[in-house]
C-alpha cells in the first residue's frame, strides 16, 4: 500500500535544452550495443541530447525514412512500479504504459509521441519523437526576462491545459508537470508535455504517495498526507502559470492573498488574477475543476489546425 512519503528522484531532470559535448559520443554508442538492444539495429545514434541520475536522451535517426527521433535510455531500479500489459510475457516498466495509454487511440499534438519501445534487462528504452528547434520552458522564458506577457501565457497555457486534460481522460497522472517537462518551439510557440516518469495510473481514490517536484507539490499532500489526481494537476497548472507571468514562484504572502482572493499584479488583467485565484486555493474542494479551466472567462487562445505561426482565434469553450 501507498505510504506517507515524498519520493525526490523525480527532480533529476533528463533536459531536453541542448546537446552535451560529442567527444563522448562514441563511448555512448558503444555502451548503448553493449546492452544489444534489438530495437536500436533501426535507428543510427547521432548525439547525446543530455544525461541525468535515471538515464539519457540521445538523438537519432530512423534508417527507413531519416526521421528524427529522441532515444531515452533508463536505468530499471528495484523500486520501479511494473505492469503487465497485452503482448509482453512479463510487466513493464510504468512510464513505457502510460506512454501507451496517453498516445491512444491517437497522439496528439500537445503531447509527445512515443514511436517504439523495449524492455531489456537493466533498461528500458524509448524512442520518442524529436521536435524542431525545441528547448524546455525553463530555458525559454530564462532567455526572455524570466517571464512572458499575458498574450503570449495564453497561447501556452491553452496548450498545457489541454494536454492535461487529454492525459486525465485517458486515466493518465503526469503528477510533475513543471517548466522543465514542456517543450517549446520558440518561433511557433508550439509545446509538448514530456517525461512521464514520475506518472501513474489515474484513480478516483487518494494517492499518499506525492512522486514529482516539490516547488509544485499540492498544499493539501503537507496538510493532510494525500491528495487526489485532478486537484493536483489543477493545482501545478496555477503554478506554472504564476511562474510564467511573474517569473517566480509564489510565496506564502502570495499564496494567503490568492486564498483570500485578493491577490493583484499590476500588469495583469483582473480575468487573469481570478483564473490565478481559482487555480491556487489551499482547499481543493475550491479549486476549479479541471475540465472548467478553458471555459474561465481569461481569453485562452488556441492555435487551430492550420497554424502557421502568423494567425491564431481566441479559444473560451473547447468542445
């Protein structure tokens, strides 16, 4: 059973920001084979995109058709959660299902799609989608003042949300949606939610087990020992839109005032201030619900189908 704990290892990030230097590459390859990995005689290694306590991310190549493609490699640990799925003799690895789970019965856009996967031994590996010109939203907004405006939050904020919705209707917990876990493609403004490693099954029940990154943690896990899955997510939402807006995170003066409701920002709309207020409430049983997010009067904007980078349509009641 779950247990009063909180698991830390999930803030040992595997970035996405830039490539480490190639003079290893080649040690990286030949570790890579040494695993002999059936699944990598279809990709060629060109690069290790970053490295972390639990793994790493290196780009490749498919040979059938070039494609671009993210391989992430993880180290199997003794406490790794494992479950039996249709077609694998014996349970894997939690994140390799919930990639699963979250890319049917399709993928979508906001969100990153795995293309193949093995469990071997010590390790498992994933090869993932590689966007264009992505760097996490960390890197981004670091590079721009720390902040964005209102115009731009908007657009980002659309597509996180939606991607958290998508994940909850597919019985999928992220539980560390964070800077560091969306990417960003800095020209079309384009994101994608990544690393489920720190994910579990979505239930209705409790979880008293918080697996994610503490800055992020909801207040009712310190308060009462649990938490349950859409409140949380909910509450990493508010988060990272004050973080976005404000360029830090909220203290307790900021948190008592959002409670109260009388929380202000001076460059920001009083319809963006109340979308911050029913995100961040102490009480969950206060917080908005998921699924009301993109129906809150703040102008969400979506970029539709045909996005191009140039034109865009405001968004207030996704269907």
């Amino acid at each position: 059973s779950d247990s009063f704990s909180f698991a830390t290892h999930c803030s040992d990030d595997i970035g996405w920001v830039s490539k480490l230097p190639p003079p290893s590459l080649q040690h990286h390859c030949a570790t890579l084979h040494e695993l002999q990995p059936d699944i990598l005689n279809d990709y060629d290694i060109t690069g290790l995109i970053s490295q972390g306590g639990f793994g790493m991310v290196y780009e490749g190549r498919r040979l059938k058709d070039g494609l671009e493609v993210a391989v992430k490699v993880v180290t199997k640990t003794k406490t790794m959660q494992r479950m039996k799925i249709p077609g694998s003799p014996s349970p894997v690895p939690l994140e390799i299902v919930l990639l699963l789970m979250v890319n049917c019965p399709s993928a979508v856009p906001e969100i990153i799609k795995l293309l193949d996967w093995q469990d071997i031994s010590d390790y498992y590996i994933l090869i993932l989608e590689l966007p264009s010109l992505c760097e996490d939203l960390d890197f981004f907004l670091a590079h721009r003042g720390g902040s964005v405006n209102e115009a731009v939050a908007r657009i980002l904020m659309w597509q996180i949300t939606y991607a958290s919705q998508v994940c909850c209707s597919r019985r999928v917990f992220h539980r560390d949606i964070k800077l560091g876990n969306i990417l960003i493609n800095p020209r079309s403004l384009r994101i994608k939610l990544i690393d489920f490693g720190c994910g579990d099954i979505l239930k209705d029940s409790p979880y008293f087990t918080y697996s994610g990154t503490r800055m992020y943690c909801p207040p009712e896990f310190w308060i009462n020992g649990s938490y349950n899955a859409k409140p949380a997510t909910v509450w990493s939402l508010g988060v990272l839109l004050f973080v976005i807006l404000c360029g830090h995170f909220p203290d307790a003066r900021d948190l008592m005032l959002i409670r109260l409701r009388i929380w202000r920002q001076k460059l920001l709309s009083p319809t963006c201030c109340e979308l911050i207020h029913s995100l961040l409430q102490q009480n969950p049983q206060q917080r908005i619900a998921l699924e009301r997010i993109l129906h809150h009067p703040w102008p969400f904007i979506s970029h539709d189908k045909t996005w191009d980078g140039r034109t865009d349509r405001r968004f207030t009641n996704p269907g």
